[in-house]
C-alpha cells in the first residue's frame, strides 16, 4: 500500500508541471489571434484570458486551461492543446 501511495505521489507531481506549460501556449495563441482587434469578443476574450492566467499563477492549471478554452470561444478561434 505504501508503495502504491509513493507512485500516485510521483505521478501527481510530474503531472503538475505538464500542466504548467500548457498554459503559456494557450495564452499566446490567444495573444496571436486577437492581436490588435478592437471588437467585443476580442475584449471580452482578453479579460478571460486575464482570469486564467491569474489561476495559471496560483497553480490552477486545470482551472486555468479551462478559462482559456472560454477565453477562445469568446474570440471565436479553436486552441491547439499539447499532447
């Protein structure tokens, strides 16, 4: 039991930042799809965008993806997410 408890450890934290990197991926291909628009999911995206990266920073990776992909609708672009 004790050794099955060490690899969920293990797992968990190698998942974490895998996760991690995810979000500053997401967050540039928003960057880059909205760029210098001005219209209102444009904006609206890019203040969710600013959610999810307040939550990409308190170590809310799976929150965090999950803001972008709303972030992404808003703009009405589809994100490429790591494998």
């Amino acid at each position: 039991m004790k050794s099955f408890v060490t690899a969920l450890v293990l797992v968990a934290s190698a998942a974490g930042p895998a996760l991690a990197n995810q979000c500053p991926l997401l967050q540039a291909q928003i960057d880059k799809a909205i760029g210098n628009r001005f219209d209102p999911g444009a904006a609206n995206a890019r203040s969710i965008a600013a959610q999810a990266q307040a939550l990409h920073n308190s170590g809310k990776h799976a929150e965090s993806e999950a803001k972008y992909d709303e972030a992404a609708k808003a703009a009405g672009i589809t994100l490429e997410m790591k494998k």
